[in-house]
C-alpha cells in the first residue's frame, strides 16, 4: 500500500494555501456582484436600531416586546399623521413653487448676472478671482446649464438603478425599499437571533469578546443617529428661521430641504446653497451675503460647535475619517454609500480599535480611547 501524503508537507501546505486563496478571491467576487443588496440590508439594520429606541424606552416600563413593538408602531403613525395635517400641505405647495417656478427663474437670472458682468459689482474681488482662474471670460449658456443637468440626471438614475440590475426604475425603488423594510422588521423582531447567528460564527474563546464589540457598534450607531437627529433638526430650524427673516417665502421648504441635506456631512451645505441663493436673488437679492452667511454659520456651528459636543466617547471620529470615508464608500457603493458613510467609517474604527489594535496589538490603553 503507497505511503499516504504528510499532512505537514510542503506541497500539501501549498496546496492549502493555493485552496484558501482560490476561496477567498470567489467569496470577495460573489460579495461585490451583491454589494447593492448588501448596503440595503445595511441599511435595514440602521432602521431597525432607529426604530428599536422607543421600543427600549416601552421595555423599559416592563413591557414585553411584541406590546412595546405595537406601542412604537401605533406611535410613530400618530407623529407622521399629525405632521402630514400640519406641515405636508404647506411643504407640498412651497416645493411645487420652488421646482417649477423660483429655482429655475432665480438660476436664469443668476446666470444673466454673471454674463453680464453684474454679478462682479455685487462681489466685490470676484473679478479679480476669476481672472487669477482664467474665468471671467467664460459665458453661461442656460440651454448648456439645462443639458449638463439632465445628464447629471440621467446618469444618477443609471447608477442607482446598478444597485439591483436586473430591474430598473420603479420597480428597483419598490423592490429596495420592501429589502431595506423587511430586513428591518426581522431584526427588530428578533434581535438576539441574529446576534447569536454572529457570534456562533466566532471561535469558542473569543465568543464574550465578540459579545463586547457588537455591544459596541450597537452604542456607536444609536449615538450616530442621536447626534444626527439633533444636528438635523438644528440646521433645519436655524436656516428655516433665519430665511424667513430675510424675507425669502418658501422658508420652511428650504428650512426642511436644509435639514435633510445635512444627513450628509461636507456636502450637505453646498447642495443647501444653490437653491436658497437661486431663491433669494429672485425674492430677496439684496440679502443674498446674508442667506449664503446663514448657511456657512449654521453649518459652521453644527460641524464645530454642536457636533462635536454631543458626539459621545462611544463615537468620536475625526472630520478626515468621514471624508476619506464618503469619498471611498461613495465611490465603491454609490449614493446609498455616501449617505451611509459615517456609521460605517464608525463601524470600522470600532473593528480596527477592539480587533486590532486590542487583541492584535495588545494595547489596552489606546483600544480604550477612541481616535482623535
């Protein structure tokens, strides 16, 4: 009888090693042709620990989970219904007026402005600047400007619709939504069953470590959307406010769009500007310096001021880790990347400071800290 191969041979470890490679390299292929349907039920988790904070708050009364998830439910529909009689009329109609009648008549006139030299007597040293960049002699072309937007457009929509590309459209939407639902009512359902799947898939004695990391991102995340919710609600009110001073009419529907767009940190304000001045120079266009310096204050207070005050230890990321963050998530995943940059960047420097640089490295000090 031939003598067996050694398990312990180096052709029988190259082998291994060549297996485990070849492996390796079709699960991360097989995860890229699914990263959509994986952002989605990322994002479905996201939703399920939003919705899971009054379900905390009913348990904590002694409730028991399924009167508590009622309780929540019934709640949440008693706000949204309260809102839509009260601000949905009044959003809806200033949003109509702002889509098809303000905006596009404020960035004509705007661009009129600029072609006619007007633009630099409101500016002082605009001039000077475009003519350092080799600018001034450029003329803005509003059926150019039209066309690179429905291109912009178009290509937004061919990207989105990438994330589930056998459909498209409506039914991608639809279909998006119904994963991002349904991943977050299983989770809220049974949470534990899913947090036990994970840490089963873990060796016997790192089982209690993986028990603390998970708690980890479970904390970092619901200070995320604290510390989120309350800058939102911030710059929504505070642009709100001071638009209505200045005597713009659709306030409250740039107020909420202001709101809204600050979901996305450093690219929130930018998108906020451009309606609010095209805005302004048709209703308000000596107040124009005023709007723009509304919008850098109030985003200069909330990225600076009151941010950083409300962030916990349990979530303290730098503003380089979210830029790097969005700009390589939003590259690799898309608009849906880009929106969920933060508390995934928070995720990783969870993972790299428990995993790595406490288990790996040893370093109980700097793992006890978060980055700064």
């Amino acid at each position: 009888m031939a003598d067996q191969q050694p398990t312990d041979s180096p052709t029988f470890n190259n082998l291994n090693a060549i297996f485990v490679t070849i492996l390796t390299i079709i699960v991360l292929v097989g995860l890229w042709q699914i990263r959509g349907i994986i952002m989605l039920a990322l994002a479905g988790m996201m939703l399920a620990i939003l919705l899971s904070i009054p379900l905390r708050f009913f348990m904590r009364w002694g409730l028991n989970r399924i009167v508590s998830i009622v309780l929540s439910f019934t709640l949440g529909v008693l706000v949204v219904t309260l809102l839509s009689f009260l601000l949905v009329p009044t959003l809806i109609n200033q949003f109509s007026v702002l889509l098809t009648s303000t905006i596009p008549s404020g960035l004509n006139q705007l661009f009129e402005y600029w072609n006619s030299g007007e633009l630099y007597q409101q500016i002082p040293g605009l001039e000077n600047l475009l003519d350092y960049l080799e600018l001034d002699t450029v003329v803005l072309d509003t059926e150019l400007v039209n066309q690179v937007i429905d291109q912009v457009t178009q290509a937004i929509n061919r990207f989105s619709g990438s994330v589930l590309p056998l459909l498209g459209g409506v039914a991608s939407v639809l279909l998006s939504t119904f994963i991002v639902l349904f991943v977050c009512i299983y989770i809220i359902i049974e949470p534990n069953t899913y947090t036990r799947g994970i840490i089963s898939l873990t060796p016997l004695w790192y089982r209690d470590r993986m028990q603390t990391i998970l708690s980890r991102i479970d904390e970092t995340i619901r200070a995320w959307i604290r510390v989120t919710a309350v800058c939102m609600l911030f710059i929504g009110v505070s642009t709100g406010i001071g638009l209505a001073l200045v005597g713009v009419e659709q306030w409250l529907a740039l107020g909420v769009l202001a709101g809204l767009l600050s979901f996305v940190p450093n690219f929130g304000m930018v998108l906020t500007l451009v309606p609010a001045v095209a805005v302004t120079i048709v209703q308000a266009p000596n107040a124009i310096f005023i709007v723009i310096a509304i919008i850098v204050i109030v985003s200069f207070a909330q990225a600076q001021i009151i941010g950083p005050y409300l962030t916990s230890e349990t979530m303290n990321l730098p503003p380089v880790l979210i830029l790097i963050g969005q700009i390589i998530l939003g590259v690799f995943f898309g608009f849906l990347g880009l929106m969920l940059a933060v508390p995934l960047t928070a995720i990783v420097v969870v993972l790299v400071q428990e995993i790595y640089v406490k288990d790996i490295l040893g370093d109980e000090l700097s793992s006890a800290k978060n980055i700064e």
